[in-house]
C-alpha cells in the first residue's frame, strides 16, 4: 500500500485518530475527511502528527511500527487490560465513601448542637440553670438539730415548698429569656444571610443580564 514512486515523489495516507482512544488504531480517511485539529499522513518514510494543518511530530516507519508493536504487546497484560475497570470500581467506592461519610457528617452537624456556635453558648447556658433548678429540694428536713413540733414542721414545709416555687418561676424565666435571645440571633443571621443572597442574586442579573 506504500510506496515510493521516485525520491521526490512519495505516496501517503490520511489517518485519524480512533474514538477508542487507542492511539495506534488510526483510521484511514481522505483528505477532505480529515480532522484538522488533529490527524496523521503515513508514507513509507514515517508517521507525520499533523494539529491544525501544521506538522508538530515525525516519526520514521520502523520507530513507529515499534512503538505500536510494544503497545499492543503491553495492552494484552492482565494488569492494563483489567485497568479501566479497576479504575472504574476505585473511583466509584471513592465516590460511595464520601457520600457516606457526608451523610454522616450532615447527620452530625443536625444533632449535635452544642458543636454550632448559634446554640453552644445558650444550650451551655441552659443546662446550668438546669442543674441549679436540680439542686433544689422541695422539702425543709430540718437538718439545723433544732426540735420542732408537728405544727412547726408543716409551717416549715410550707414556706420551703413556697420559696421553690418562686425560684422555679425564676428559672424558667430565664430558661425562656435564654431560649428567645437563641431565636434572636439564629433569626438575625438568617436575615442577615438572606438579604446577602438577594444582594448577590441582583449583582449576578446586573452582570449577566440574560
């Protein structure tokens, strides 16, 4: 199929590249189906590279058809022939793995409060009043060593069931209070976030008008 017809005169083909991606398997064309971004002429000479009808690379025929000849002898190795689905299965755990490992961090994220600065510091705050309001004891036992009547002891009741229910009023006030400056500020950074988004969306029509 390659010849020399005399020396000024040689006989070539066009070849293009393979859409298998092999790039010895190149595809004979005519010229006027060339790719011109990039396509080969080959001749009895050697393999000229062609990238926008300008030569970049030659190789002579004996190069080349060794090249070609290793890389076929390579390709047929359990190891390049199983490649691409190795490569395939590896990328996919990766993909599966870090899909999973952002669930969970999102999972965690969503539960664990007192890990996001808008509730740590109030969650803190209430889980001191709470062991405070724990603290408190709803009967007077008495514990000073002083003698008291039946009438004294229930007197003594009395007042102390009375003085913690004061103190519960006072600690759910400030559970609530505490739970409403929370509001406040996760509410706050909302807003704020919301009118930065608005801001931005009207930035982006101004520059992309379409």
């Amino acid at each position: 199929m390659l010849d020399s017809k005399s020396e000024e005169e040689t006989v070539f083909v066009y070849l293009n590249p393979n859409e298998n991606g092999d790039p010895y398997d190149l595809q004979v064309c005519v010229y006027q189906d060339r790719k011109k971004a990039k396509y080969y002429t080959l001749s009895g000479k050697g393999l000229t590279l062609y990238e926008n009808d300008t030569p970049i690379e030659f190789l002579s025929l004996g190069q080349w058809l060794i090249e070609r000849d290793s890389y076929n002898h390579i390709k047929e190795k359990d190891f390049f022939k199983k490649f691409k689905k190795w490569k395939f299965m590896r990328m996919w755990k990766k993909t599966i793995k870090h899909q999973n490992r952002m669930k969970a961090q999102n999972s965690l994220e969503e539960k664990l409060f007192m890990l996001q600065d808008h509730f740590s510091t109030h969650l803190a705050k209430h889980r001191t009043y709470m062991i405070e309001m724990e603290k408190q004891r709803f009967i007077d036992p008495c514990i000073t060593g002083d003698t008291k009547s039946i009438e004294e002891f229930a007197d003594a009741q009395v007042e102390k069931t009375e003085n913690i229910q004061e103190e519960i009023l006072k600690f759910s006030d400030k559970c609530r209070e505490n739970i409403r400056a929370c509001i406040a500020m996760v509410l706050s950074e909302l807003r704020t976030r919301i009118v930065s988004e608005i801001a931005l969306d009207e930035e982006r029509k101004k520059n992309n008008p379409i």
